[in-house]
C-alpha cells in the first residue's frame, strides 16, 4: 500500500462517485496563544493498493510534536484488493480533525503506517504569530500615535462608512 495524496485541509470530502474535493490546503498554522486549539481541520489521503496487498490491513496515523512526542493517534482499516491490475484502484480518506491542541510552536507531522510500515507523512509548521502594530492592547495606534486608519479601496471614496 502507498499514499498518492497526503496533505492538510480546511475541509475535503468524498463523493458518490469517488472523486475527492479538497478545500483550502495548507501546510502552516499561525497563533498567538499557545497552547493553541485549532477548530478544524481535514487530513486527506488517498491510499493506492499495490498487487501484493490483500485482505484488512491495519492502519495506524499519529499526529507527531516538535520533540517527538505523540499528540494525537487514530487507528483503522482499509481493505487490499489482491489484483494484477490494480493501476485503476483508489481509496480516498477524508479524516475530519476538530479542536485538535498544539501544545507550543514547531514543526510537526502526521505519520501514516499501514500493516507497520510507514507510507507517508505530511508536515505541518505551527509558528507564533507576531502581534501587528496597533492592534489591540497596543499603544502604538496608528501614524503619529492615533487611532488605526480605516483603509478604502480605491473609487469607493464616499461610498464606505465607519
């Protein structure tokens, strides 16, 4: 068994027909706080059998830390097909993630492993994001101090209110 697609996503989905719609694919997460709770995420693989396997065979993903340490485990199965011409044979997985915690900023991986052999793995890098000039709990403000300007695209002049 190999992964053809392993990546990160706002959301992903499967459908009737087997074609897999992918949203917003990532490979960074910002945040201030840490440790940080992102809301949602997808993991979107796409398993392509091989001819030497056959029958159930155990998956195993972790969701690894900067320091190795594991965050997050999910286990299954997904069938092999033993075929001659398995070229044809896809299996999509869109594996829905919610409020998973990163604990401090790094770089981490999802690691996939089929029957205890690892087929893939997909980076992610939680960085700390910078607070921006002016923004909240800032003195600085705007230019001379003031208040954060209102900016407007231009030819919307008098058509914009604060």
């Amino acid at each position: 068994m190999r992964l053809d697609i392993a990546l990160v996503a706002d959301a992903a989905t499967v459908d009737a027909s087997g074609k897999l719609n992918v949203l917003g694919a990532f490979h960074r997460l910002r945040g201030r706080d840490f440790p940080l709770r992102h809301g949602r995420m997808a993991l979107v693989l796409r398993f392509a059998p091989e001819a030497s396997d056959s029958g159930t065979l155990e998956v195993e993903i972790r969701l690894m830390g900067p320091d190795d340490e594991s965050v997050l485990r999910l286990d299954g199965k997904v069938e092999g097909r033993a075929d001659a011409n398995v070229d044809h044979i896809r299996i999509p997985q869109v594996l829905n993630l919610d409020g998973v915690v990163f604990p401090e900023p790094g770089t981490y991986r999802f690691v996939v492993e089929v029957g205890g052999k690892e087929v893939g793995v997909v980076p992610l890098r939680v960085e700390k994001a910078r607070r921006p000039p002016g923004g909240p709990g800032s003195r600085e403000g705007g230019p001379g101090g003031g208040p954060t300007p209102i900016m407007v695209p231009p030819g919307s002049e008098g058509g914009v209110k604060a």
